[in-house]
C-alpha cells in the first residue's frame, strides 16, 4: 500500500471516528421532544437538521397541539436520533427588567465553612451542610446555634444535618477555647441573604415571576441556599462599577421600602421564583419563544441601570446551545454603545433581565464571562418556566 493511500485511509478512519463521535453525543445530549409555537419553526443550528414524513405534515390553521414525528440528521444525511416536535399555543408572559431586592432566609443554618481538625469536622459536618436542629430544637437563627454551642459546658449535641437530599444525625463535641474562654465547634455559619437582581417575568394570569435565572448561592461553598423563607423588595439602582477585563461590574441599589413585592418560594438552578403581592405600571404580555426556535442573530435585552425603570439594550445572539440543560444555553455580546459607555457590558446585579428576540421572550442574562464583560450566559425562558410550573 502506497504513502499516499495509507494517508487517505487514516483521513477516512479519523473522519468516520468524528462523524460517530458527533452522532453519539448529539443523540444522547438532545432532548427526545421539542416545542415550539404555532406558525414557528424548529432550528437546530448549521449541522443538524429535522427530516418530516411527508403523510405527517400538519394542516395549516390547526388550533389543537400538534405532535409530528421526525429524524434530527446531522449533515442532512446521518441519523442522529428520532424526535417528537410538539407544536402548541406559547405562554404569554410579562417581561421584566425592573430590579429587585431579594431577602431570604434559609432552611436550617447553613454551613460556610469549618475547621480542619475541629469539633464539626470530627462529626462529618462540611461546608454547604444545613444543620436543622440541636438537640431536638429546630433552628432558623445562625446565633441561636452559637448561643447553644457556647451554653453546652463541652457536653455532646445531637445535630440533624441535611445534606443535598440526604438527612442525618450526628453527635458534636465543642471544645474550650482558652482565647476567649467559650465553647466552640470550629464552624462558620450563616442564616440568610440579601443582594440585588433583575425581575425576568410575571404572569399576567396569576402574578407569579421568575428571576435571576440562576441561584441564590453561598458565596464561600457555591452550593444553593437551602430556602426557608424569602421576599423581593422593590429597589433602585444608585450606581454602577464599571466593568472591564478582569474585573466584574456591579449594580448598586437601595431597598424602597420594607413591604414586600413578593414571596419566594423556590431558590433553584432555573431561578428563583414566587408570587407578587402587588403589580405596578407593566409592560404588554408577548409571547414566549421555545428553545428550538431561538437562533443567532439581533437580540434585545431590558435591564435598569438607573432608578428603577428598564431601558432597552441592543444585544447579539452568538451561539444557542440546545445541549445544554443549565443556565448556561446562550452566549450573548451586548453591542448597545449607551449600555457599553455606562456598564462597559453585563455586570453584577444585571442577571436575569429578559432577552427578547423576534417580539419574543426567549431568555435572561445569568453571567458575565470575567474576561470579556461585553459578553455572558444567558438561559432559555423555557428551561425557567419548566422548574416554576415544577409542583415539588
């Protein structure tokens, strides 16, 4: 075999290789089913496309779902997987852009960190535990725990501990500390948390919202915040630090007024979500956009920069990851020269305000890329829709 067509084989083997690399990942990575809006079309990006029988093609004007068979083929050729595409009436929805205050409590006390070699360490307590009792006494208060810690005289505490979906019990032993002549259990712990974010949606129907479109986490471990109880509060933004390379931006905002706008009820991966007390002066309701109808291109995001009214921003739409099942679905790149000239991009305090594309809500902003402000995440409306319409 000559030099030349062992070459040409190895090219061949390697593409073969790739071509059913690509296969295996697509076919496991997207969803068996898709949705999108009556008078929509389904876009899976420049490699990947959607074959339709002929006998199932839907009459025009049809006002039932319509649910088609097809074939996701990459290249127009090679088959990837079968799928249903579900066509259907799209929520309506209001977006936000307003800020908001958000004040929550959390289930148990929450662990931040601990000590090596100390007291809570020994008894297999680690950072991001919830501790929801002491000795039988349920806790909602960081410093209650610390004034039973302190009170034990060095005697055991039978603590129940949560851990992600798993709860245990274990017994913990504080130490003297000859500092300052107090017990303690080497840990570091916290009860509730404050910050600033962005409203993405209401329901026009029932006044629930979703916002942030990521969670609220402990800064220290970057777990979740377990969520005991949590209001918004109506905000106005004071300031901004300008981002740049390197160095995220902020939005700074001062709490209005102590009513709460709204109840908490999920802190999750999606979002944060809840039910409003009351609804000021809103925008028009538009409809949403299913993920398989999101494509690159012009975009526009609502977001408050200033006091307490949205503008809107120009954004780019750069990648659309269908794959993807977190809060990072979207990249975008903020192309607005205001917004740029004011925040220098997306900034902290922005995340969760709404992406509209082609007069729909497709999606909030979740994160700054730390090294390019002008560009971030953002996650698919529907993903946050899917977890607030969740019923456990």
């Amino acid at each position: 075999m000559s030099g030349f067509t062992k070459r040409m084989a190895g090219l061949m083997l390697a593409l073969c290789m790739a071509v059913s690399a690509a296969v295996g990942y697509y076919s496991s990575a997207l969803p068996d089913s898709f949705y999108i809006s009556k008078g929509g079309s389904l876009d899976l990006g420049p490699a990947l496309c959607a074959v339709f029988p002929e006998e199932q093609a839907a009459p025009a004007g049809t006002f039932k779902d319509n649910v088609e068979k097809c074939s996701i083929r990459l290249f127009g050729m090679i088959p990837v997987k079968k799928a249903e595409v579900i066509t259907t009436e799209a929520p309506v929805l209001i977006p936000g852009g307003t800020p908001i205050g958000i004040k929550l409590l959390t289930d148990g006390v929450v662990v931040v960190s601990t000590n090596e070699k100390g007291p809570a360490a020994v008894a297999g307590i680690a950072a991001g535990d919830s501790i929801i009792s002491a000795n039988g006494e349920t806790l909602s208060s960081s410093d209650r725990l610390a004034e039973i810690i302190m009170n034990s005289h060095g005697d055991e505490l039978c603590l129940s501990v949560r851990r992600g979906s798993r709860e245990f019990k274990t017994s913990l032993k504080p130490e003297f500390s000859d500092s300052d002549g107090t017990f303690k259990a080497g840990i570091w712990i916290k009860d509730s948390s404050a910050g600033v974010g962005t409203m993405t949606y209401i329901d026009p129907a029932t006044g629930s919202f979703g916002a942030l479109g990521h969670p609220i986490s402990d800064s220290e471990s970057g777990k979740i915040l377990p969520l005991g109880s949590g209001e918004v509060v109506d905000v106005t933004i004071t300031g901004c630090d300008k981002g740049s390379p390197g160095c995220p931006g902020e939005l700074y905002g001062t709490f209005l007024t102590g009513l709460a706008a709204g109840n908490i009820r999920r802190n999750c991966e999606q979002g944060v979500f809840g039910t409003l007390n009351y609804r000021g002066s809103l925008r028009e309701p538009i409809p949403m956009a299913f993920k398989a109808e999101i494509h690159p291109g012009p975009a526009k995001i609502l977001t408050t920069v200033e006091g307490s009214t949205p503008g809107e921003y120009s954004v780019e739409i750069e990648k659309v990851s269908l794959t993807s099942s977190d809060t990072k679905n979207m990249v975008i790149k903020v192309t607005d020269p205001e917004l740029l000239k004011k925040t220098g991009g997306i900034v902290q305090g922005m995340s969760g305000s709404p992406i509209i594309q082609d007069g729909k809500l497709v999606g909030a902003v979740t994160h700054v890329f730390v090294s390019d402000p002008e560009r971030g995440y953002g996650i698919f409306i529907e993903n946050m829709l899917s977890e607030a319409n969740r019923k456990n």
